[in-house]
C-alpha cells in the first residue's frame, strides 16, 4: 500500500494492490435448496462494496464500508460473493 498525501498532510489518495479478503465463517442449508452464509470481508483499505451474483443477477448487499465488514446472506448454491475495496481491487468467492 502506497499514500499520497496533501501539503495538509491528509490523504490525497491510496495505491493499493491487495485485493479484499472473503471469509465464510458458518453455512446452513435452507428449506428450498438456499443456504445461509455468514461470514466477513477485510481490507487495509477499506470495503467499499459487496454483491451478490445469484442467476446472473448483480444484488448489492446493504452493508456499511470498513475495514472488517460482517455479512449474512441467503442465496442459492453456487452464487457467488463479490467484494470491492476502496481502491477498486475486487475478490470472488463461490458460496458452497
């Protein structure tokens, strides 16, 4: 990670590569084939956004932006999560 910062000494902005960390914490298998997953998305950066790919829909999940951000989410086999940190880098994950 790499900050510019302002002759004010505040950020002007941020070069990062490190993409976001997903991580599923517990599964539970739903009446209908869905599944619960709760899990939690990091960045140095920050978590920008995360969103749901379901059936080749893009759902934006209603989460607050940080560096640690919890999520649960219901969503059929196979959706997969995408996590978007402040500097654009983005991560996948495939929900069991």
């Amino acid at each position: 990670r790499l900050r510019f910062l302002n002759p004010d000494g505040s950020t002007a902005f941020t070069l990062d590569n490190d993409p976001p960390r997903i991580q599923l914490e517990r599964t539970e298998r739903l009446e209908g084939g869905l599944v619960r997953v709760y899990g939690r998305v990091e960045d140095n950066v920050g978590v920008e956004r995360v969103v749901l790919l379901e059936k080749g829909r893009y759902l934006p999940l209603s989460l607050p932006k940080g560096t640690s951000v919890p999520f649960a989410v219901v969503a059929s086999p196979g959706s997969v999560l995408i996590a978007v940190d402040a500097a654009e880098n983005r991560a996948s994950r495939r929900l069991p």
